[in-house]
C-alpha cells in the first residue's frame, strides 16, 4: 500500500459543516465563524517517551487527539478541526486500522473533524495540530488570577502516573485497580464543555500534562502571583487513596498525564455543572511562590518537582 492509499483508506472523509475541503488538496479551506478568535496548539508524541511502544493503539489514537483537544478545553475554546503529522516505521494495516478507529472516535465525539495532515516513514511519532475558536476576548488564558481567586481542579488527579509506575515496577496493583488507572493513563477525556461554560467565570485557566506543581506554576507565573494548595483536598481514587502517603502525593503533585483543568475563579462564582466534578483545592495569594500545605494548614516539605523533558 503506497502513501496515497494509505491516506485515502484510513485518514479521509468526505468534508464536513465548516469544512470546505478538508484531506486531498495542497491544503484545507475552512469556514470561519464571523468574529470569532482562532485558537491553534500543537503536541507531539513520541514513541519511548510519550507512549510505550505496546499500547493498544486505538487507545494511542484517542490519546493523541485527546492531549491537543485538552489544550483547546484549557482555553474554553470549541473544537473546529486537526491535522495530523504522522511518520511510521512501516505500513502496518491491523495497526493503522486500528489508530484510526480510536482516532475518529473521539474527533467525531468532539465534532472536531480531521482536515489535513503529513505522512512520512520513520521512527513512530504522531503529531497534530488543533484548530478552535472562541468569541473576542474569551479565551481563558494562564495570566488572569487574581489575588483572593479560589483554585479549582476537575475530575481527578494521579492516577495516570500510578499507572505509570505500575509499568515500572516501583507500584503493585490488582488486575481491575490496574485496569482503571490504565484507562486514565491511555485513555484521557478532555474537559471541552468544561471549558467552554467556564468562559466569562474562570479568571484563569490551564490544563494539567505535566503535574499540578509544574502547571498551576505557570498560572502563577503568568499571572505574577502566589497561591496556597491544600494537598489532602486534591481529588483522588480510592485506588490512589489506599496507596502510600508518598506515593499519593509524587503521583498527585508532580504525575502529570492527567488532563483535568486547573481553573482560578472568584470567590462565591457560579461554577457550571457539566457533569464532570469540581474541587477547591486552594487559593491564589500576593506572596509569589506555591505553598503546598496539608488539611490543617501545616506546610507540606515535598520535595518533588514537576515533569520537564531537558531536566532530569
Ligand atoms: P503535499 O505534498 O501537497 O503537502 P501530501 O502529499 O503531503 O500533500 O498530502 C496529500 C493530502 O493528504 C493533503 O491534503 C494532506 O493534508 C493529506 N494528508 C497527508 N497525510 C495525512 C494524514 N496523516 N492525515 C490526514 N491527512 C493527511
Ligand atoms: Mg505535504
């Protein structure tokens, strides 16, 4: 199978609503609505570093889109379409068949149509680049916490990491405890209507890829203030729950993999209800700086750091 068929079989569709040519030409054409801001992200995946090469790759394919559709719920923006810049060691039919279900699964289920992309062999590494929107001067954006703002976190945290550690041998667990941490790890949902109803409520917002330490610090840094987080009240499972102290905290503080959304809002805002659940997990302070304490206040020496790819 050559790279045109391989393209026609697995990645093009006939174009959709807001599409005028999408996979084919020398590039998209896409329908903007009127007045409205584009909101554009990139993420790269990595085989060995981002993915362990035995993944199921459906589950590679939703992860992929779902790491960039994460970005586009970070800023409230909605979904308009992705390319994809896919090289691949060798054409593996069962494989691509396979990374294409997973992969138009979750952009069907987040109207989010694929228009284009790039194909070429070489080490496996996939990625895309989304394309949203949002009205003028909407977009949630890390630089708007204000001192008195209280932090909130959606879903739950660390599990993608306990997984992880499951794989390296440093964490135990039984088959279905695994199981469950393994589809927060592989299978991420990104918080898009999250997003998009906490435009005009959030101050702030970010999503969390490399740990709340690491990405509520670019909250605070971008918008030049301190906060205080509350370690005990950051959402967890009770699979996460029954683990060590230690292992609690490095998989909640410094795990990353998560995909849920760190928000800032005022106090007593009405937060949106779209089914996904939300904490107060601390509060934004003038002192610069994060001051991890736990439920009695008590500061919390932890120690770790969040993930960063040129620092070991
Ligand atoms: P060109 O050489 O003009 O850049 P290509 O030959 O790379 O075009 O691609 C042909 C068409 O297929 C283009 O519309 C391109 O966007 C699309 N395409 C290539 N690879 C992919 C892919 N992995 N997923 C989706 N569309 C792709
Ligand atoms: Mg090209």
């Amino acid at each position: 199978m050559g790279e045109f068929d391989l393209i026609r079989r697995y990645f093009q569709r006939p174009a959709t609503a807001g599409v005028d040519v999408g996979v084919g030409d020398d590039c998209a054409v896409l329908v903007p609505t009127p007045g409205a801001r584009w909101l554009v992200s990139s993420d790269m995946l990595v085989e060995g570093r981002h993915f362990l090469s035995t993944v199921d790759p459906a589950r590679l394919g939703h992860k992929a889109l779902a790491v960039n559709l994460s970005d586009l719920a970070a800023c409230g923006a909605t979904p308009r379409g992705f390319t994809l810049a896919l090289a691949l060691p060798r054409v593996d039919e069962a494989w691509l068949a396979s990374f294409a279900r997973g992969l138009w699964a979750l952009a069907d289920a987040s109207a989010c149509p694929l228009i284009g992309g790039d194909t070429t062999q070489g080490p496996l590494n996939i990625c895309i680049t989304v394309f949203g929107e949002a009205p003028p001067g909407q977009a949630l954006l890390r630089s708007g916490a204000r001192v008195g703002d209280e932090i909130w976190v959606s879903g739950r945290l660390g599990d993608a990491r306990l997984a992880l550690e499951v794989f390296r041998g440093t964490v135990a667990l039984d088959g279905a405890a695994f199981d469950g941490a393994r589809v927060a790890m592989e299978c991420p949902m990104p918080r898009l209507a999250l997003g998009q109803a906490l435009r005009g409520i959030a101050t702030a917002a970010v999503d969390v890829s490399d740990g709340v330490l690491g990405d509520l610090g670019h909250i605070l840094e971008a918008s030049r203030v301190g906060a205080r987080l509350d370690v005990d009240a950051l959402p967890r499972s009770a699979v996460l729950a029954a683990q060590p102290a230690v292992v609690q905290r490095e998989c909640l503080l410094a795990g990353g993999d998560d995909y849920e959304i760190i928000f800032t809002a005022p106090v007593g805002a009405r937060l949106p209800d779209t089914g996904v659940a939300l904490t107060r997990i601390g509060v934004i302070e003038a002192h610069p700086g994060l001051r991890v304490v736990d439920a009695h206040g008590a500061a919390v020496d932890h120690g770790l750091r969040s993930f960063d790819h040129f620092k070991s």
